[in-house]
C-alpha cells in the first residue's frame, strides 16, 4: 500500500478506494485509510495525495492536519472549488501498470 502511495505523482490525487481496488480488495478503503494514519514517518509518504471518494480531504481542515493537507495540496497546483471538492477527473491518477 506505501509503494503505491509513494508513486503518486505531484500534482495528481488518489482516493482511498482507488489504492484499495489497485491493492486487490477494493472493499478496504477504511483499512488504507488506518494504514496512512499508521505509516511510519521517516518513509516521507506523500500522505497529502490521498483524499475520500467524494473528491474531499477526509481529516478535518480545522483541525492542524487537514490544514497542512490542503495546503500541501495547494502548493501542487491540485485546487479544490468553492466547496472544497477536488475534481477527480482533473486531477486524478490514473496509473498505467508500469506506475505500480
């Protein structure tokens, strides 16, 4: 699972689905979700990359995390609209089998 979040690109998102279904299981959303809480700092993941289904940062971005994760995000050009969505179709990875 960190292998695959390290291999987003800058600028580009993935959903928690999106790493689960490319890990097989596609039902274990919710379990990338507590393995990204879980990773190891010093492996420098770009953590910031992974968003919800629905195009959201899934933390709360009042809260200090989801703060840094917006911004992260921002400083890669991946902007979210008003209602803070990312689109997905814009800014969404689409790996081809030699990303992974």
């Amino acid at each position: 699972m960190w292998r695959i979040v390290s291999r987003i690109p800058r600028g580009k998102v993935a959903t928690y689905g999106q790493i689960a279904t490319l890990l097989g299981n596609p039902r274990a959303a919710r379990t990338v979700g507590w393995a990204m809480n879980g990773s190891p700092e010093e492996m420098d993941l770009p953590w910031h990359r992974v968003i919800n289904s629905k195009g959201k940062i899934s933390l709360d971005e009042n809260d200090q995390c989801g703060f840094v994760q917006r911004q992260l995000l921002e400083q890669e050009g991946v902007l979210p609209n008003l209602s803070g969505v990312i689109d997905l179709k814009k800014y969404g990875w689409s790996p081809s089998p030699d990303d992974l």
